[in-house]
C-alpha cells in the first residue's frame, strides 16, 4: 500500500458525496458516498468507499456511545430536520436539506477520526470498511465490546431511576457543568436566532434588488424607443447591476449558513451529547453508591447470622456485592476522569473553533462589502459616464 496525501496531523481525510434518493413515497430515503483516506495501519486498504444512509450513521454513532461511555461523541444532525433546517439554513428545500446533511454527516465523521480512541473503535472500522450485506448484518449484532456496566437487582434499578440527586460536592461539580451548558446551548440558540435575522434580511433584500432592477430595465427599455437612447441604456444597465447586486446578497447568506449557522448548529448538539454523557456518569455514580450501601448492609447481615448454612449464604451474598461495588467504583472514578479530560479538551476546540466562526463572519462580511463597493462603482461609472 502506498502513501497518501493527507492533511497534517490527520490519519482519516473523509468526503460525503452523491446522494441518491433510494424508494419512493413514504418508503424513499437517500444514501450517501462516504469517500476514506486513512493512514491508520488497522485498514486494510488506505482509500475506500461505501455507501450508507442517514441510520448507518445513526447506528454508529449509538455504538460509539455505548462502547465509549467516557467520550464526547460528536452529534449528527437530526433524522427529521425538514423542519429545523430553516432556523439552520434559510430554507428547507430537498436540495438544502440533503447538502446540509452531507456537510454535518461529514463533520460528524471528521471528529471522530480526530479522537485518538474512537478512530480505533471496531464499529467505525466496521462502519467504513463492510461492503452493505455484511453490514446490515453487523447492525443486528450487539455491540461486541459493551456489556453493561454494572447490573443490579430490579429493586435497586429502581431505586437509583427515581432516586434524587445527593447534594454532595461530586454531584454538585456534574450538576453545575450542566447547567452551565443548558446556558451555553440557550445563547447559541439566540445568536442563531440573530444570524438566521441577518440571513434573512439579505435573501429579501436580494429579492428586492432583483424587482428593483426589473423595473429600472423595463423604464429602460421603454426609454430606449426614444430619439435620446442614452438614458435608456443607463437605466438599463442601472437594472441590470442592481440584479446582480442581489446574486451577491444571496451567495452572501448562503456563505453564511454553510460557514457560521451550521457551526452553531453542531455546537448546539454538542451541548446536548456532553449533558447526555453527564448524565450517564451520575447514574453510574448513584449506582455504585446503591451498591455501596448495599454491600455494607450485606456485611452487618453476615457479622449478625448465626453459624452454619446462613453464615455461609450471607458470607457469600456480602462477598457478591463487595465484588459489585468495587467494580462500580473502579468503573465510575474511571469514566469520570475520562469526562473531564473530554470537557478540558471540549474547551479548548471550542474556543477555537468559535474564534474561527467570528473571524470567518467578518471576512465574509469584508468580501461582501467589497463586492458590492465595486458593483457600485461599476454603476457609477456608467451614470458618470452616460
């Protein structure tokens, strides 16, 4: 196998492309080229190309949750987003919906080849390498690295599912950093909110110019049947700017969208997988906690049993649940180490990643306001010169 060109620092480089729309009616869906150069030694080949749909992508990213309990995995976009998308994109036309699905499938794909443990997972190996038959298979199948965690009698089950959260400084640390990000994930939605105001202004301003335009070269046309053609021409030329002053307005918004809206967008749905994997975590916690005080009621239960066969069951029920309960503090202590060192590292993309929004909004925002100087310059020009 020879070597690839692959970005710096990357070991996958991922495109998804040419979707096709598979059924019809009630039963259609789309299916999408998923496109992988790897350098990871684990592929057997470097470059490769499958085909999946919107719940191939599903599927994997649920596998991803279970067998990486201690990971922040990266959201995909909503099975359902006809509706959602215009807060996304301005518009929810077939066309929009499936090139916007695309983009965040990849980023979605982009991320987690990123992260040094899940880019190993078997089910994205499985994912990316499973020609379609084997792979429908595959999906059936449990997920061959994730067993639970800790299993516990129904009584205690319920205990720890209608349980209240205890005011200690561990739960206190886990509910604050939840809170933190349902503020997060409200102040994305606003500024969202705001953008899709901005993008919307500049699609209805484009189709104003667009009228303005029509109208200035309809008075020109009329003007043109005149002895003094002049003014005609310039007004017709005048029109015809202004037409194209709305191209600009739109391939503006669209800019926009795919750079800074859709950002926002993902970001929104990291705020949901990391309170998703908070929440995770304290089950697990109260879990092990049940079994904490379960195991010590085991114990004073044998110290109080008479000797002979009842000695012997409560010995070894106490032995059962010490097992249980130190596994559920090793479990536990470990994936919560993990989280943290997954936000530290959530913290830091994201700072960046919405410096690069904010630096990416106001170069779109120069580029614009340099075409359109230049637009009118041109217009001027003419005027001037008529």
């Amino acid at each position: 196998m020879g070597d690839i060109d692959l970005p710096p620092g990357c070991v996958f480089d991922f495109s998804v492309t040419d979707p096709e729309k598979k059924g019809s009616g009630a039963f259609s869906y789309w299916v999408y080229h998923v496109h992988t150069k790897t350098s990871l030694p684990s592929f057997k080949q470097r470059k490769l190309i499958t085909v999946k749909r919107y719940s191939s992508f599903a599927w994997l990213r649920e596998q991803l949750v279970l067998e990486y309990p201690g990971c922040i995995i990266p959201p995909i976009p909503e099975k359902d987003i006809a509706g959602t998308l215009e807060k996304v994109t301005g518009s929810s036309g077939p066309s929009n919906l499936v090139a916007y699905r695309m983009r965040a499938l990849r980023k979605f794909l982009v991320r987690v080849g990123a992260h040094t443990k899940l880019q190993n997972s078997d089910v994205l190996h499985d994912f990316l390498q499973l020609g379609d038959d084997e792979f429908q298979k595959r999906m059936k199948q449990p997920n061959r690295k994730h067993n639970d965690i800790v299993v516990l009698p129904p009584t205690m089950k319920m205990q720890v599912l209608i349980g209240s959260i205890p005011e200690t400084p561990e739960y206190t640390k886990w509910e604050d950093t939840i809170a933190y990000f349902d503020r997060f994930e409200t102040l994305l939605g606003e500024m969202r909110g705001k953008l899709n105001k901005v993008m919307h202004c500049r699609a209805n301003s484009g189709k104003t110019f667009t009228e303005f335009g029509t109208a200035f070269m309809a008075v020109g046309e009329v003007e043109g049947d005149k002895a003094d053609q002049k003014v005609g021409k310039m007004m017709k030329a005048f029109g015809d700017l202004n037409t194209k002053q709305s191209t600009l307005l739109e391939e503006q918004a669209n800019n926009e969208c795919v750079h800074v809206a859709e950002s926002l967008t993902y970001y929104k749905g990291m705020c949901h997988s990391i309170k998703d994997a908070i929440r995770r975590l304290i089950k697990l916690q109260m879990t092990r906690d049940a079994l904490k005080e379960a195991s010590a009621a085991a114990n004073t239960k044998r110290d109080q049993a008479p000797e002979g066969e009842a000695k012997q069951k409560a010995t070894e029920k106490a032995q059962q649940l010490e097992t249980e309960m130190t596994n559920a503090v090793k479990v536990a202590t470990e994936i919560s180490e993990a989280l943290t060192e997954e936000l530290t590292r959530f913290h830091h993309e994201k700072a960046y990643d919405l410096k690069i929004v904010l630096k990416t909004f106001v170069e779109l925002t120069k580029d614009y306001a340099g075409k359109t100087c230049s637009s009118w310059d041109r217009t001027m020009s003419i005027l001037t010169g008529g």
